[in-house]
C-alpha cells in the first residue's frame, strides 16, 4: 500500500511486567479504537522480550487527538500501573520508505 507522503509513525517501546493482568484484550481493544480514529493509516507490532508498537498517522493532530482519546487514557493509566516496567514513546515524520517483497 502505497502511502500519502509525509506521514507520521508512533513507536512505542516498552518491556512488559510479569503476566497479563488485561493486557491481552485491552491491547486487542486499543487497536480496534486507534483504528476507527481519523487520520489513522496502518498499525504494526513485535514483541519478543522487547515490545514495539508503531501505529501511523496523517497529521500530528491526529496523534494528539488519539492521545487525548479517553478510552486511550484509561489505557494509558493501566499502562503505567500493571503492565509496563519501561517504555519509550518516539514520533516520526516518514518522509521516504522502500521495501522489499519476494
């Protein structure tokens, strides 16, 4: 897919604390919501000890309003409470990207 350029990513990289604690669904639900956000592109994430989470944007707005988003801050809160020892929160302005596919 083809994306509008300049566009904007999130990565969020975290370590997680010890078991789920509702981290699974909540994780589940949060993108489902980031998803039906206007200015929302495309979302990815690994986690293999290290987590990371990149969701991408239209617009810097877009990122503030998703931020501000309620039910994103409950998850915020529960974030810091129960499920993250560590994260890391950096944004990007994409101004250029390639891939490879065989």
């Amino acid at each position: 897919m083809e994306l509008q350029r300049p566009y904007y990513a999130v990565i969020f990289t975290n370590t997680r604390t010890e078991g789920d604690n509702g981290y699974g669904e909540m994780a589940v639900e949060m993108e489902k919501l980031a998803r039906q956000q206007p200015g929302f592109v495309d979302f990815e994430s690994a986690r293999d000890g290290l987590g990371i989470s990149i969701s991408y944007w239209e617009s810097l707005e877009a990122i503030a309003n998703w931020k501000a988003n309620m039910e994103h801050k409950v998850a915020q809160k529960m974030g810091i409470k129960e499920w993250y020892s560590w994260y890391k929160v950096r944004i990007c302005k994409v101004e250029r990207e390639y891939e490879f596919a065989k």
